[in-house]
C-alpha cells in the first residue's frame, strides 16, 4: 500500500508507478492461472500456512532490495513486488474453499463469511493506511516492509489454528486455466460479464490515486484509506439480502461518482466524491462474490474463484499499465470521462429489458 505513494514522494513518474502496481497484479495473474485449476486437489488450510511463510520470506528480499536501490536499481526491489504477489496469489482461492467447507452447505452463513474475507483482506486497507501515515509522512518504508512481512507470519499461524476440514473431500479438478474460465463463464455467465466491467470501470485504481493525489504523497493515503472504509461500510448494504439483490442503483452510484470526481479534481471535494464512486463499487463487488461463492459446488470452489481473481486482475492489471503509459496522452478528466461511459453502458443494459416489458405492457 506504501509504495505508490512512497514512490511519489521520492519522486518516481507515473510509468515507474504503474510498472509497479502492474507487477504485483500480473504475479497474481500467473499464480491464479498456474496454481489455480489444481488447487482443490490441496489442503487449503496448509496452503494458505505456506504461502503466508514465503510472501513473510519475500519480505526480506525486499528490504534488502530497497535498501540497495541506489546501486542495484528498481529491479531487484521489483522482482520481489512479484515474487510477493505470487505467493499471495497462490492462496487466495483456498480461502474461498475453506469458506465452502466451514459454512457447511448452509448459503445463508457462507454469503456472510465470503463478505467478511473481503472485510478481512483488502478491508485491512483501513488498518495499513493508519500505519502508513507516519510512514510515509517520515519516509520510513523500510519499517513498512518489515510490519508487512510480520503480518504474513501472523496470518500463517492463524491459518494452522482453523480445523482441518479439508480432509477426505472429493475433489474435480480442471485440466487447465482455460477450463477453469470456462466453467465460471458457463456457471456464472451474467454475473461474470457485469464482474469483468466492473473491474474495467475502476481499472488502474492505485495509479488513480496518485493521479487524483498530484504532488501530495500523502493524498494517496487517504484514498486508500477511504478505499478501505468503503469495504467495510459496503458490507452493511451487501448483508441484506433484499438491497444485496439490487444491481442498477449501485452502477448509478458510481457513475454519478465519477461525474463529480471529474468536477472536483482541485477540491477537497474529490475525496467525499471518490468515497461515493468506491461504495458504489465495493458493493457490486460483495454482490458478485456472493453469487458465485454460494453457487458453486465444492469440488471445484477453488478454481473456479482461481478462475474469476484471473479475469479481474487481467483486466485491472491492463488498466493499470496502460494508464501508466498514456498518461501523458489522456488528461484525467478524459479517463473519468470513460470510466462513467463504461458505467452508463451497464446501467443501459440492464435497464432495457424491463424497459421494453413495460413498453410492451403498455401496448396491450
């Protein structure tokens, strides 16, 4: 979370940025599409233990690394953003599968705990930009590395104290990636298209924030911050079953997000406008992974989230390279511009076929 705006304060361009975030997002690319169709073959309580021990290991590569910048270069420093990624990237699926197992066929709880590991995992957010303000404030990233990789070891012990419910489980197991996406695309195939233009609306989010954030490093943290508060919040809204139901309200909640991002770009005012657009987002984003952690059978859980982590983090990890490259040619207005006309595009969609019923209801 630090190194966006790390970078930005020491005083990296763009491209360095989005080189960097696109990294991180393309390891998490080939550990899902490597690891992800055979994951539920393995005991994903021990999975999640191992890797948590590596990305901890990682963590040392990357101190010595940054410290010897000046006379190694970024990349060393670089190749451990991925080697991070990946071990991390490795795990995530088998803890949608201990999610399946722990509910215990009952869809009601395992909707629950697929929205608290959201909560659990990219909601702690919340709890590294609290720590990363006087991290970045005092430039103090080394110290950031090292609570990073401790976090890695507390979350491998944790891992070891869950009961191992993975044992004597029948498993199916696709052949490959290719099969893996296709069984989301046949099982989920409207959720996973409303999913995947999700993603390509908020595409390139870090680079985002330090775009929205200028010369002020420490703006980054605060949308990061606000980032992970939407999680949170978001997940009242995603716990009911009624409003978790709705789908167009919160495509309009981004668009109008965007909209008045786009007005506000030298105000205080962007922050409150960006919070609007990321509430929007992050309870689609509950939305989708309930319906596809609830509705898919656990033999194959593992892959098939493997399968979805693939198609999003593609999809985010081209936005955040692409705009790290055009952002010379693309003013910031122009690309919250698209953003909201992707949002339009959805809300159109899914608005026509009620429309044309009440069209038609009207005829008759």
């Amino acid at each position: 979370m630090c190194i966006p705006a790390i970078f930005l304060k020491i005083g990296y361009s763009s491209e360095i940025i989005g080189i960097a975030v696109g990294i991180h997002r393309f390891s998490g690319i080939a550990a899902s599409a490597w690891f992800g169709p055979g994951i539920d073959r393995f005991n994903s309580r021990m999975v999640v233990f191992y890797t948590e021990f590596f990305a901890a290991a990682s963590a040392i590569g990357l101190i010595a690394s940054w410290y010897y910048r000046d006379s190694l270069g970024l990349y060393p420093f670089l190749f451990f953003i991925g080697t991070r990624a990946l071990t991390v990237g490795v795990q995530s699926s088998s803890r949608n599968r201990l999610i399946k197992l722990l509910s215990s066929k009952n869809q009601t709880r395992e909707a629950s705990f697929a929205i608290w590991l959201n909560k659990a995992t990219q909601g702690a957010t919340v709890l590294s930009c609290l720590a990363a303000i006087p991290l970045v404030t005092s430039g103090n990233f080394l110290l950031a590395i090292i609570i990073d990789g401790l976090s890695f070891l507390v979350g491998g012990y944790s891992a070891l104290m869950l009961p191992d419910v993975d044992s004597n489980e029948k498993r199916n197991i696709p052949t490959n990636f290719i099969h893996s996406v296709a069984g989301l695309i046949k099982m989920h195939k409207t959720v996973f298209y409303q999913d995947q233009l999700l993603a390509l609306a908020v595409s390139g989010t870090l680079l985002l924030m330090a775009k929205l954030s200028g010369e002020n490093s420490l703006y980054v943290v605060y949308f990061n911050f606000l980032f992970g508060v939407c999680i949170w919040l978001s997940s009242i809204v995603a716990h009911n079953l009624p409003m978790r139901n709705r789908t167009i309200p919160y495509w309009i909640i981004m668009l109008l997000g965007y909209v008045l991002l786009s007005f506000s770009l030298d105000s205080f005012w962007r922050f409150a406008a960006y919070f609007l657009t990321y509430m929007g987002y992050w309870i689609l984003y509950h939305k989708y992974t309930v319906e596809i952690q609830t509705k898919t059978p656990k033999e194959m859980i593992g892959a098939i989230m493997a399968a979805r982590s693939l198609a999003i983090a593609v999809t985010l990890s081209i936005g955040e390279l692409f705009g790290g490259y055009v952002t010379r040619l693309v003013s910031i207005k122009l690309e919250l511009g698209i953003r909201a006309a992707v949002c339009f595009c959805v809300i159109a969609f899914l608005a026509l076929p009620s429309l044309r019923a009440k069209k038609e209801s009207l005829c008759i």
